[in-house]
C-alpha cells in the first residue's frame, strides 16, 4: 500500500473482531514508531502492550477507559514519553512535557499508518485516568502518558461513514 493510499484508508475503529494480534505484526508497527523522528534525536517514546485479557478485565474493574470499546480491542498500546531523555539544552527553548508529547504523537501517528497498512484498525484514546493505569500497569512515574492506541481487525459490521474533511484552501492561512 503505497503511504497516501494508508493516509486515505485509516480510521478511527471502535470495534474489533475477536482475533489475537500475532507478535510480528506487534514488532512490525512498534518498529515503525521506533524509526520516527524526534527533537535531539532523543526518541522519547515507550510502549506498554497490553493483549492480556485478564489484565484487560482488570482495568475495566478499575474504570480506567471512558470509553467502553477500549476493552474489547484486542491489544491496547499505552504511549508514553520520558521527558528525561532530553538533553539539558532542550530546557531553554521548550516545555520538556510538551516535547515529550509532539514526538510521541509523530510515532504514533507512523504506527497507525503501518498498522492500515497491514491491515488492522487503531483508534487513538485520550479518555483514561492516567493514574490508576500508571498504578495497575507498574509505569514509572517519570514516564507522561500521552494516550493509548487500540489495536485489532476491523470488525466489518461496523458503519464507517464518510468522513469529511476540510477543504484545502480552509487549512492554508
């Protein structure tokens, strides 16, 4: 699949069959979120993969996700920064939080395209309570988690829609 046609294609999936993710394809987007760029070159992301179903259970007991259809992804991917890997310079001209977050996003957002293109669903989450996820899943303090991504097959009954986007000339200033 050629980049724009992956660009095209993604969308936001809240419904996944029922179908492990297989540990290659796993590597394959992790890889294409490691190969991203980043400011210094500090690659500050980290990934948590959660495709256990008991940890999963555990979670929902714990209302971590707003959004119900988190729990049934076949694997959820916690993105995280570290804003310590930064060199000390990087102080003087940004908000190591704010940093931390940019370059996460911009591997993940190469994640997302690798995973269309192979074929499987992501949607991104925001919703979470931070905290209690950081507790459950023994993340370090020291670690921002940005989002967590759901991954899995596209369930096909789902209705996608159309979804629009603004015109070119509406985003140039």
């Amino acid at each position: 699949m050629e980049v724009k046609d992956a660009i095209i294609k993604r969308k936001s999936i809240r419904k996944y069959k029922d179908l492990e993710i297989p540990k290659d394809l796993i590597n394959e987007i992790l890889d294409a979120a490691r190969l991203s760029p980043s400011a210094y070159n500090a690659q500050p992301w980290k990934f948590k993969i959660i495709n256990d179903k008991n940890v999963i259970k555990k979670l929902k007991k714990n209302n971590v996700f707003k959004n119900e259809f988190v729990y049934t992804a076949p694997l959820i991917i916690v993105c995280c920064g570290d804003t310590t890997c930064y060199p000390e310079r990087a102080k003087e001209n940004f908000e190591l939080k704010d940093l931390s977050l940019i370059d996460v996003t911009i591997a993940c957002q190469s994640l997302i395209l690798r995973a269309t293109d192979l074929g499987l669903g992501t949607c991104y989450v925001g919703l979470i309570d931070r905290n209690k996820l950081k507790k459950i899943l023994n993340i370090s303090k020291n670690y921002i988690i940005s989002y967590v991504i759901t991954v899995g097959y596209p369930d096909l009954s789902e209705e996608l829609g159309i979804t629009t986007r603004k015109k070119l000339n509406d985003i140039i200033l």
